[in-house]
C-alpha cells in the first residue's frame, strides 16, 4: 500500500510515517502543495492525507486537483480547523474523510485502512484476523464459521483493535474511537473494561484464542503471540 | 437621588426667592424714607405757614393746611424742642385708629407760647406699602409657577436625547459586537456625549474582537504542537523495550496531553459561538432526530448507571446552526447523564418552542445559574472539562434562546425556550 502525507508539520510528518512504516505502508511526505502536485502527478496512492493548511496553498485545491486526476485514490483531509465549512467543502470534493488535529495516529490508521478496504474492493473485503472473519458489509463476525454477537460498540472495538492490530492503544484513544466527543463523560477507564471483556469473552465462546492482552496502566493490545 | 433638574431648580429657588426678599426689604424701606421724607416736607411747609399767621393774623384761616391734616394749639408756659412724630390717633371719620405723623412745635403770640400740633394722616403710606407687599408676593409666586413649567418642559424636550443615550446604553451588549450610533441632535453636548458613546462602543467592540480573535487563534496554534506531541507519545507506546513504569508514566502524560487536546477544543468552539462564526447558515432545525440519535449513542453508558428514559417528544426546533444544534443537545444530555444518579430518571420533553431535560442527581448547593460558569466542577476528580453547561448557555445567547436551569425537590431541570 501507498499512501501519501502532505503536512508541512515536519515532526508530525515523521510520526505518521513511521507509524504507517511498522504497518508495512510506503509512506511518502510532502511538505508543500507545489510537492504534493508534483508527487501526485508522477505516483499512484492508494490513499492521500492532506493536511488543508498549506503554508504555499490552499489543501483544498490538492484534493480537488487530486480527484480530477485519479479519483479512485482515496484522500483523508487532516487539519487543525474544526471550522465546518471547512469539513462540509472537503467532503463535497470528494474527500473520504476528515479528521481535526489532534488526532490519534491508531484512528487515522483505522481510517485509513476503512478507506483503502472501502476504495479497494468496494467494501466487500473481509477482515481477518487470526480465527476471526469479519464481513464489514454485513458488519457479520464470525470464529470458526460460528457467528459472533456483539453490540455495535463491541464490533467498532474489534474493528478499530484489528486495524491497530500487534500495537499498544491507549485508553484515550479507544475512548476517544467509540465515544468521540463524549469521551469525557466517562470519569474513568473502568467502562473501556467492561466492553473490552464482553468481546474478549464472546469470541473466546467460539473458541477465539484470547487475542487481547491487557498492558498495565496504559491500556490494550490485539496480538497473536 | 434626584433628577439634575429637580437639583437645579432647587438652587433656582433658593436663590431667586432670597432675591426677592432681600429686594423686597429694600423696596419696602425705601418707599416708606421717600414718603416719610414728603410728609416731613410738607409738615415743615405747614409749620412755616402757620407760624406766620399766628404772628400776622389773629384767627387762623381753616384751609391753611392740606386736606386730612388737623391742626391744634395749646398755650403753654414754656416752650420745649420741636419734634416730629409718629402716632396712631383716633380717626372720626373712618372709625379706627390711623397711623399719624405730627410736628410739634413752639410759638409765641402776643407774649403767650403756644404749643402747635400739626398731624398729617398717612393712610397713603399704609397703601403704598400694601401695594408693594402683593406685588412681591404675586412676583414671586409667578416666577415659581414659571420655573416648575420650564423645568417640566425641558425635561421632556430639550433632555430627550441624553434620555435615549441612556437607555441605548442600558440595553448594550458587548457580546453582540455593537457600535451604538445616534442621529443629530440640536444640542451640542448630547452630539458630544453620543459621539463619546459611539467611539467607545466602537473601541470596545473592536477590543472584544481582537481579543476573542487572539484566543481562537491562540487555540489554533496550539493543536499543531499538541498533535506533535499526541503523536510522538503514540509512537513511544509502540517501543518494547520500555520497562513497565516508563509505559505507566508516558500513559500519565498521554491522559493530561489529551485533556489539554479536548479543553482546547472545546475552549476553541465556545470562543467561535462568541464570535458569531455560525450566524451564517442558520436553519429550521428538528431536536426530535438529533435526541433520538444522541440517546442511542449514549445507550451503553445510560444502560451502565441504569438510569431510565422517557421522552415526550415532538418534532420541532428553532432556527439554527444543526452543528450547534447538535452540540446544544449533546451537552444538555451528557449533562443530564454525568450529573444523574445510579438508577436515576431522565425525563425529556420537546414541544412548540420549549426543550426540557429534567435528570435526577444530588442536590446543588448555591445559585443554579452558577452552574453555566466556565470550568465550574463539583469535584476535581471528575473527567468532565466544566464547559459543558457553559457552551449550552453560549449557543443559547448567541442564537436568541433562553436556557434555565432550575432545582425542584430531587429533579434537576434544563429548559430551552425559543420563538
């Protein structure tokens, strides 16, 4: 997979790609819209992440120029403007998401492999990991050919834990994937828990091994060993 | 506290009624000198011509003095100074006792003294003097009559302006980024005084947006370096050669990089509410779908404290920005759920022009409307942020809503109110 980061925040910059490196993705950087174009021109990306605010140009006309060019390339707006004007043009652009800074390199991760899955095979992908199979289409889980139930909060946990799969996600950050905003309504971690052992428990019913591992005071990781 | 013209006028008739008096004593006394000084004359006047008709006539003629006057003779043994007098004599004619002004005087006829009394009426005098009394008087009270009218009169005329000043002044609201302008007046120290008000309105309003400016900007600023950090905090989770205390600190400095990440967000937004950023694109919005969402989103936390729902809800809303609809609503239902009880009530109602959150929680100390302040917390240990309450109450402000916070017994009610 191919991605390209145009950010012209250069320790931001080395922070996604290394994090996308480990994930086995060729991560390129442009620090400027006039790389960018030049980039977009010569390359194929299977996804593109725009930071909108570009010291020499206006991120916008990136994606636009992007999607004219190649618009099977999936592209992810990163900014630090929250203003909506901003979120609703970049997604009438045709944008496949949009994602305000600060974010959580696991959420744009997940995002980015949503957007690849989605790009790629129209969303008929099926994920797997280990045992577990899953039809995102269906949103259908299944360990050894038996269906899973889980409640949506459950499946967006498996999902997000998958796509982050054999790496340390922080109680902040699977708050911050299932509830978003209202992260900060929990006045502690103890509720991440109880979603963490239902799913734990539900796919170790179907005979999944115990994939999940709970890391001390930080907080969870998805891993075959 | 009085009105400046109550004040002014008080002064005014003070000072116009000690005036008065004090002319009116001057007035008094120097009609009464003029008139004792005539009468004086012709006393003298009389006295000499009644002098040499007893030295030259035997009998006096009757027309000798003027008319009112009396005339008396005494013989004496010796005579005495002359003096001049003042006495109230009866007075046939009119039956009462009247002021008299006499001259006594000495005259010697034929080897015999005579003592001469001449007395003059000064009924005159007495009128004079009447005369001089209501005139005063009525002067006076003209002049207060006069005085009240203009005063009524200016205030109502003449002080309009200053009186509309003050009222636009009352009804100022920095938040609205008001400059207060005023037509011309004929006055020119209310032209003054409205242009002082329009520049320092116009001063304000340009402060305030400076200001609120700094502040997003400011928020701005700070995510880039705060996703930096997020970031190279994210990547170190990821390094397995760190030991178990270094992954329990750098989760700490995780969990405060976060806070710091959302109080900026959520400090960025209100500050974006204030300056009216989302005046534009303002709609008809339906609270109906966005509580029903809100409330399936929260389903696992609402199920978790077992608190229960009901709802009497029809579709309807105000006008306004559906993004701040939604955050308007989340934050009265996060609300409604972090301040409730285990195995608490929620209890929603959304009808023409009125959205009620009604929650059951522990009883507030202090003034309920406390509770919209910034950062306001009732314990430290809480996760939440403390603006919750404050954003709801901004977004209300700003659009033309009245948010109200009210205690009943155990329930504690929200209530939205809108046009």
């Amino acid at each position: 997979m191919k991605l390209l980061l145009i950010e012209d925040e250069k320790a931001l910059a080395t922070s996604i790609q290394n994090y996308f490196q480990r994930e086995n993705f060729v991560c390129e950087w442009a620090a400027d819209y006039e790389t960018a174009i030049e980039k977009i021109n010569i390359y194929r990306y299977d996804c593109v992440l725009v930071d909108i605010m570009l010291p020499d140009g206006d991120g916008l006309n990136a994606v636009r120029e992007l999607k004219r060019k190649f618009p099977e390339t999936g592209i992810i707006i990163i900014s630090a403007k929250n203003s909506l004007d901003d979120r609703i043009a970049g997604l009438n652009l045709g944008s496949d998401d949009y994602l305000t800074k600060p974010f959580h390199l696991s959420e744009l991760n997940a995002r980015v492999q949503a957007v690849i899955r989605r790009r790629n095979f129209q969303g008929n992908q099926q994920i797997g990991f280990g045992k577990i199979i899953i039809d995102p289409q269906e949103h259908l889980v299944t360990v050894e050919n038996q269906e899973v139930i889980l409640t949506r909060k459950e499946y967006d946990l498996l999902i997000y834990m998958i796509a982050n799969k054999n790496r340390v996600l922080t109680k902040e950050s699977i708050a911050e994937h299932l509830w978003g905003d209202d992260a900060d309504l929990m006045d502690n971690f103890d509720f991440i828990y109880t979603h963490i052992k239902n799913l734990r428990k539900k796919l170790m019913d179907k005979g999944s091994p115990d994939y999940l591992k709970s890391i001390y005071g930080v907080g969870y990781k998805f891993s075959e060993q | 506290m009085m009105k400046l013209l109550a004040q002014i006028l008080r002064y005014q008739i003070i000072a116009s009624l000690s005036v008065l008096f004090l002319g009116a004593i001057l007035f008094f006394v120097s009609v009464r000198y003029l008139i004792d000084d005539e009468v004086n004359k012709e006393l003298i006047n009389s006295q000499v011509k009644v002098s040499w008709q007893l030295k030259h006539i035997d009998t006096l003629p009757v027309y000798i003095l003027q008319l009112g006057d009396s005339l008396q003779l005494d013989a004496v043994r010796f005579p005495a100074r002359t003096l001049l007098r003042e006495r109230l004599l009866y007075n046939q004619s009119e039956n009462k006792y009247q002021p008299y002004r006499q001259l006594v005087f000495y005259e010697r006829v034929e080897g015999q003294w005579y003592r001469v009394t001449i007395s003059k009426l000064l009924a005159q005098r007495q009128q004079l003097m009447d005369a001089v009394v209501v005139t005063v008087t009525f002067i006076v009270a003209l002049l207060l009559i006069s005085l009240l009218m203009l005063n009524n009169w200016l205030s109502k005329r003449v002080w309009r302006p200053f009186y509309k000043t003050l009222s636009a002044l009352d009804l100022y609201q920095l938040e609205r980024h008001e400059v207060l302008e005023f037509p011309d007046e004929e006055t020119e120290e209310f032209n003054q005084l409205n242009q002082s008000v329009m520049q320092l309105t116009k001063r304000l309003a340009a402060t305030y947006q400076n200001l609120k400016e700094f502040t997003e900007n400011a928020s701005h600023e700070i995510q880039t370096p705060l996703a930096v950090i997020l970031s190279k905090i994210e990547g170190l989770f990821q390094d397995e050669t760190l030991t178990e205390s270094q992954l329990v600190t750098l989760s700490e400095v995780s969990e405060a990089a976060n806070r710091l990440s959302r109080l900026n967000q959520a400090l960025l937004l209100l500050t974006k509410i204030e300056n009216r950023q989302f005046l534009a694109g303002t709609e008809p919005v339906n609270f109906l779908p966005i509580i029903n969402r809100k409330l399936r989103d929260l389903e696992d936390l609402i199920a978790q404290r077992q608190i229960s729902i009901k709802t009497e809800l029809e579709p309807t809303g105000p006008i306004m920005h559906p993004a701040l609809a939604e955050v308007l609503v989340n934050n009265l239902l996060t609300n409604a759920i972090r301040h409730n009880l285990q195995n608490g009530n929620i209890f929603i109602t959304l009808s023409d022009g009125k959205l009620a959150v009604r929650n059951t929680g522990n009883p507030v100390n202090g003034n309920p409307a406390q509770l919209f302040e910034r950062f306001r917390k009732e314990s430290t240990q809480s996760a939440s942020l403390g603006l919750g309450l404050a954003l709801a109450k901004t977004i209300c402000e700003v659009n033309g809503q009245m948010l109200t916070y009210e205690i009943e017994n155990d329930w504690h009610i929200l209530t939205v109110t809108w046009q």
